[in-house]
C-alpha cells in the first residue's frame, strides 16, 4: 500500500511561484565545529551570517556514520526500516528527488555518492535514484582521491580533473553552472561535500601546503568548507534567485575520532562512528529569506528522516512512498509556527550487518537508542545524563529518573528490535 504525503496543500503551485531548493550535506563535522555552536577554534564567517539571518536548529541529529544518514535523508525512513549494508541504498527505495522531478523541476547532485551497492546488497546509481545530471565522486567509476585531482564521474562519463584541480571546487562549480542554466525554472540542487572527511590536507588557501598536521589541516577544511558554501549562496544572489531559494544546510555524522576540538570550555573528541552525542549532533541552518524569518534558534529534535516530508512542505509538492515515513515536517517551525515536534528520536545503528572486522572501526554491533533532548537511553538498559555527563561516562544508577527511563523504555519498545532488511542479530 502506497502512503502519500499531501502536506496541508489545496492547490499545486505555479512552477513561478515554487522554491528552488539548494540541500548541503557536509561530510564528517559535528555541531562543535562551527561559530555559530560557539567554537573560536573554528573560521565559518559565511555559515555564520546563514545562521544570523536564517533559523538554526540546536538539536539535529543523524546516525553516527555516512550511508545510514543519507539514505535517511533521501528517504524519510529510519535505518531500522530500510538499511542493507555500507555503501548502498536499496534500489527499490523513493527518493526525495522523484518528488522534485514529477513537479517538474530540474534536479542535480554533485559532490560524494557512495550508494552504489557493496560485496552484499544492490545499490542505485544517481541516474537511478532520480538525478537529471550529477557530477559525482565515490562511484565505481571513480578510483582517484577525492580531493586533489580527483576523477568525477560526469553524466555518465568519467571525467579526468586537471593537475591542480581540487575536487571540492569542481563540484561546486558543476552545481553552480547548473542553477544558471536553470534559472527560469524550479530546481533542486543536492550537494554532498566530500568536505571534511580525512584524508586531513592542505587545501587550496592553506599556507603551508606540505602540511602533515591533520588538526591545522583540518581547520583550513572547515574553513574551505565554509567559503564553498559562500560561493553558493553568493550564485543564488547573482542569479536574483535570494527570495525564491531555500538552502540548507546540515552534516552526515560527528567529527572524525582523532581529532579534538574545544566548544564553550570543554575538549570534545570527535565522535564519528560512534553511536553517542559526539558521532551524531550535527548542525542545521534553513535559509530562506523570501519566506522564512530569520535570526531564530529552534531546539526541536530533528532526524535525517525529517528532511523528506520538509522539503515536500516547503516546495509544495506530494512524496508517495511504498512503505512507512518515519519523518515529521519541521518547515512550521522554520515559518515560526508550532509544528508537530518530536519529543523524542529512536536512532538505530548496524552500519556494516555482514562484516566479521573491525573495518577501520566502523562495524559497530546493532545499537539502538532513543533520547529526548535530556537524555538517552540504549536498549541495554544505559540512561545518560547529557546535560550533568555530555560525554556519557557514568550511566544514571536505577532508582535516578526512573519516570524518564520508562518514558524512554515505551518508545524504544514500540521499535522493531532487529532491521528489517538486513540479517537479524542473535537474541
């Protein structure tokens, strides 16, 4: 049975009067990595004006690693529901994109795919999950880095960059392009940077581009990140496209583990892969300044799975999906309404089901877990504390917040205790 998602719309708009939609995803960076969480280790001047003028949300959360949020996020699903292994979304998923296209606009994806499949499940390239063009690293296609003279796979062709080319440019400049190609029409511009993730190396502004030290690299990352981001939203103003364009902004997972980063008086270590605050607060900025009110801070809980039925409000469109949505708009409270927030989140992590490795430290065992803004609490039994412990090392004792704990413990039983599409765990 099919679900269709009709979002509060009595009439289609007219392709005049739909948004244009710009969707960053930044690779391996936590909420602690950027000025307006509060960091001074850290230079983003631009996404700090888009969270000056936009909304920001304090309380966004994914899976502590990369496939699991993106296939949330194109989907609208929780991992539970439709998670098959590392590296591959399941062909016979909906996107986010179909959604774009049936309503006629022009859509684009340019930057890091990595869904094509693995050893043990079938993946679907960007053609296939909807994408009218894409410039794409992380492909079968494409075996060199993804940073200096990387190869992209380009519209079904691989496309060999120039000597000093550095990855992260051309797949802006390929998006770019692509909104002034499509300025007259309604478009849908997905970027997944292949910004920060390690290799930590110089980039194009670093002074010192021999550098082998990966925190001061990965500073000059961030920064670079955010100065990408600032040729986007500058383009969208060029293009006199600012009134007409939500972009947001948002990241897949913490931080990588070896690096450390100092936010409001405390070191934090960075937390990718796993399944803790530290591997899964990330940051989130809505921008849309022909809409929206901006200069506002909203602490409702937002997963990946949100980010579906959001779009569908914001643009206006229907998303019809062959099995369950587990995500719930948050474009209310971008517009300054109450909305419908989440009073909690279940997060469920299995990243690679059939791996007997270790695998660089990500095959962690099925974790599930669902938290409130307070606490968290795992399915075997640990309560954290997140305000009085953020690095949650001390569970709470039983017999402390026991009404929170039951609270939690309903919502986590009302889960599936295995993912459904991957092999099921011992008992």
């Amino acid at each position: 049975m099919r679900i269709l998602l009709a979002l509060f719309l009595t009439l289609p708009l007219a392709a005049a009067d739909k948004l244009n939609v710009v969707l960053i995803m930044a690779d391996d960076v936590g909420y602690e990595c950027f000025g307006f969480s509060g960091s001074k280790q850290y230079k983003t001047p631009h996404l700090d004006r888009l969270a000056d003028s936009g909304v920001r949300f304090s309380n966004a959360f994914s899976t502590p690693l990369c496939t699991p949020s993106r296939v949330a996020l194109m989907t609208g699903r929780n991992s539970i529901r439709n998670y098959v292994d590392f590296g591959a979304l399941d062909p016979g998923e909906t996107t986010f994109v179909e959604m774009f296209r049936k309503a006629g606009y022009a859509t684009a994806i340019s930057g890091k795919w990595q869904l094509q499949g693995s050893e043990h499940a079938k993946g679907v390239g960007p053609g296939g999950a909807g994408f009218d063009e894409y410039c794409l690293w992380n492909t079968p296609f494409t075996k060199r880095p993804r940073y200096w003279n990387p190869s992209q796979y380009v519209n079904g062709k691989v496309r060999q960059a120039k000597e000093d080319d550095y990855g992260p440019d051309v797949a802006a400049d390929f998006l770019i392009d692509f909104m002034e190609r499509n300025k007259e029409r309604p478009f849908f511009a997905y970027y997944p940077m292949m910004l920060v993730h390690s290799p930590f190396l110089p980039t194009p502004d670093s002074t010192d581009r021999n550098s082998k030290d990966e925190q001061k690299n990965f500073a000059d990352m961030v920064a670079y990140m955010d100065k990408i981001v600032g040729r986007l939203a500058g383009s969208i103003d060029r293009l006199g496209l600012r009134e007409k364009t939500v972009l947001i902004f948002t990241a897949d997972n913490g931080t990588h583990v070896r690096l450390r980063s100092r936010l409001n008086g405390r070191t934090i270590q960075g937390g990718k892969g796993t399944p803790t605050d530290r591997g899964t607060h990330v940051p989130l900025i809505v921008y849309a300044p022909g809409t929206a009110q901006g200069g506002r801070v909203v602490d409702d809980l937002i997963a990946h799975s949100d980010f579906v039925p959001t779009l569908a409000q914001a643009a206006g469109l229907e998303f019809s999906a062959p099995a369950k949505l587990d995500g719930r708009s948050f474009w209310p409270q971008v517009l300054g309404q109450p909305g419908d927030p989440r009073e909690t989140q279940f997060t469920y992590y299995f990243p690679r089901p059939y791996s007997t490795t270790t695998d660089g430290g990500y095959r962690s065992p099925e974790v599930r877990f669902v938290r409130d803004k307070r606490y968290r609490l795992l399915s075997d039994g640990r309560l954290y504390d997140l305000h009085s412990d953020p690095s949650e090392t001390t569970p709470l004792a039983s017999g402390r917040a026991d009404d929170v704990r039951g609270k939690l413990q309903g919502v986590l039983d009302a889960w599936p205790r295995h993912g459904e599409r991957i092999p099921q765990a011992e008992e």
